[in-house]
C-alpha cells in the first residue's frame, strides 16, 4: 500500500450516466497490501472500463506473503 494514491485517468467503455464514490483499486495477488487505490473519490468505474496509471513502470507480484 501506498502513502498516496497514483494519479490515475478512467478511460470509460460504457455509456450513461457514471456515480460519484469513493472505491478501492486492487491489485490480482489479493494479499493485503496489494492496493493501488484506497478510497479514491471519483466516478466509480463499471465493468470494461480501463484505470490508466502512467509513469509508475511495471507491475509485478506483491511478494509481502513469502517473507
């Protein structure tokens, strides 16, 4: 888990109207620490929306459950 959220832009596959929230991005290993986003204050994204982060590099595994 980060200090600070990302800067991160929605990229939105859906039409109509999007809700204001607050919503949690997560990583695939699903360990507790494996957040991208916490809280995050925005419009929630539906499903086949894309969450763009740039200038991060890459994303690899959470390895904080094999230490």
């Amino acid at each position: 888990m980060h200090a600070k959220n990302m800067p991160m832009n929605q990229v939105k596959r859906n039409e109509g109207v999007y809700q204001q929230g607050k919503f949690n991005v997560v990583g695939y290993t699903c360990t507790e620490k494996d957040y991208l986003a916490v809280d995050h204050d925005g419009e929630v994204p539906k499903p086949g929306d894309s969450l763009v982060f740039s200038n991060v590099g890459a994303y690899t595994i959470v390895l904080t459950h094999l230490l």
